[in-house]
C-alpha cells in the first residue's frame, strides 16, 4: 500500500478498519509517484550581508533542515486486452470505484469467451456501478448499447474512459449516467421506458451499508425477459448473505466458480 492509499484510507470520518485496508491491498494498483521534499525555513541573505548576518546564517546550515512530505496522486494507467482490442484505462484512488476491481477482470474474461452463449450483439446493456468502465467498455467493443451507471463522483473518469476505448471502435457508443441505488427508482428510472436485455455488475459487493438497496436496484432493473449477470469476489460474511437473498430473489444459475471469484446469472421470478 502506498503512502496515499494510506491517507485516503485514514481520512476522517471514513469509518475504515485495519482489516478493510488487508483485502483492498490486493485491489489497488500501487505504482503512484511519490515525491519527499526538502524545505529550508527561511529565505537566503543577500551574499553581500556580513557580520551577524553570516552568523546566523551558519546556524541555519548547522540545523537539521525540516522537511515535508508531498504525495503527488497521479491517474494510474494500466492497458487491457479483450475483444482483440488494447484497452487503456487510467485509474485514480479518489473513490473505490475509480480502481479496478478483480471481478471485472473475470466478468470481462467471461464474456469475451462466451460470445456464442452470452451474444451482446445489438443488446442492450445497464452496467451497475461500471467504476472504471472495463466491462461496459468489453460490453460495448462486443457490439452492445450500453449505459454505464455509477455514482456522480466517478462519472468523469469512467466517461474518459469509455470514450477514449470506444471511439471509432463501437457501433453503439456507450451512455453514462448516475444511479445512486434505492428501494424506489420508479420515478427515476421507470421500467415503462428504461428495459434493458442484460444488467451487469461487478465487485457491486463488499464492505458498504447499501447492500439491501443494490438487491431492490437488481430486482427493479431485471424485470421479464432480462438477464442479470453478476460477477464478485467472496471476501466477507455478509458477502455470502448478500449471495442467499439474491437466490432466493431471483432464478439463478452459477456460470464460474473459480474459488472465491463467482459469477452469476440471474432472471427475475416473476
């Protein structure tokens, strides 16, 4: 973990313990510069000055010199291959969505090796909390109409993203919109307009308070004739709980079992 990670994990009012920061290490790309620099209290004295001038000027030398240090958080850019594409994507460490997380990596791989069972081509597709943009960007290069939702913070960076890896690329450019997940989304999304053929999510699970709204957000997006497809790592407990409501709200079938890396698929019971 670097010394930034550090600090963003630490800062107040994050509520984040010893052992959040043990698993997200393994997450979190850790090649950010780092820059220590040294200060001089003080200003130079005009090298005319003599006397008493010169003298403490001296002492200024004989002390030890302070020092601050500065933590320069930059864009990691980090480049993927699916699709037969090279895909760039530039990470930051301003939120957890803006890092990549495992289970796109696996969602990604999975798709792109089962174009036959799993056909994105003129599909339309709703990306729950799309982060980096990996998989809508995959989703998209696979020929589907995306709309890649996130919270607001992470929108610019997951919109640079997408356009920089699906332009001139794609015969359907993504969409980016925000979606904050809720009991109610009638008035925000209603299902009369906004239906989609598949709803994707990734690492959508893990060490949050929001997990019954994402199962309510999952539940109002996969309506008759859509397929939810869910890939996440198993870290926690309350990851498996999440697991049992989300069967016993939806029919569901295990398409990879890798371990502690799943993913599902999912069609609505009613």
């Amino acid at each position: 973990m670097t010394i930034s990670h550090f600090l963003y994990f630490y800062r107040p009012n994050n509520n984040i313990s010893l052992f959040d920061i043990a698993f997200y290490m393994d997450n979190l790309s850790t090649n950010l510069m780092k820059e220590t620099s040294w200060m001089r209290s003080g200003e130079e004295e005009d090298k005319g000055e003599e006397g008493d001038e010169e003298e403490k000027d001296v002492e200024k030398e004989d002390r030890a010199p302070a020092w601050v240090p500065h933590v320069i958080s930059t864009l990691i850019k980090d480049v993927y291959h699916y699709v037969g594409q090279d895909i760039i994507i530039y990470e930051s460490i301003d939120t957890y969505g803006a890092v990549m997380w495992p289970a796109a990596l696996a969602l990604c791989f999975f798709l792109d090796n089962n174009r036959e069972t799993m056909n994105l081509q003129g599909k339309t597709v709703l990306e729950l909390g799309a982060g980096t943009g990996l998989v809508a960007i995959v989703a998209s290069l696979l020929g589907a109409s995306v709309t890649a939702t996130d919270l607001p913070v992470v929108l610019s960076n997951l919109r640079a993203n997408l356009m920089r890896n699906t332009r001139r690329r794609c015969r359907h450019m993504p969409q980016v919109a925000p979606l904050s997940w809720s009991f109610d989304l009638d008035c925000t999304y209603p299902t009369s307009i906004y239906r989609y053929d598949y709803v994707l999510a990734s690492d959508v699970v893990y060490h949050h308070d929001f997990l019954d709204e994402l199962l309510a957000t999952m539940k109002h997006f996969c309506k008759p004739g859509t397929i939810l497809i869910w890939a996440n790592k198993v870290r926690l407990e309350s990851d498996l709980t999440f697991i049992e409501k989300f069967k016993k709200a939806f029919h569901t079938s295990l398409l990879s079992d890798d371990g502690d890396m799943k993913i599902f698929m999912a069609t609505c019971r009613g």
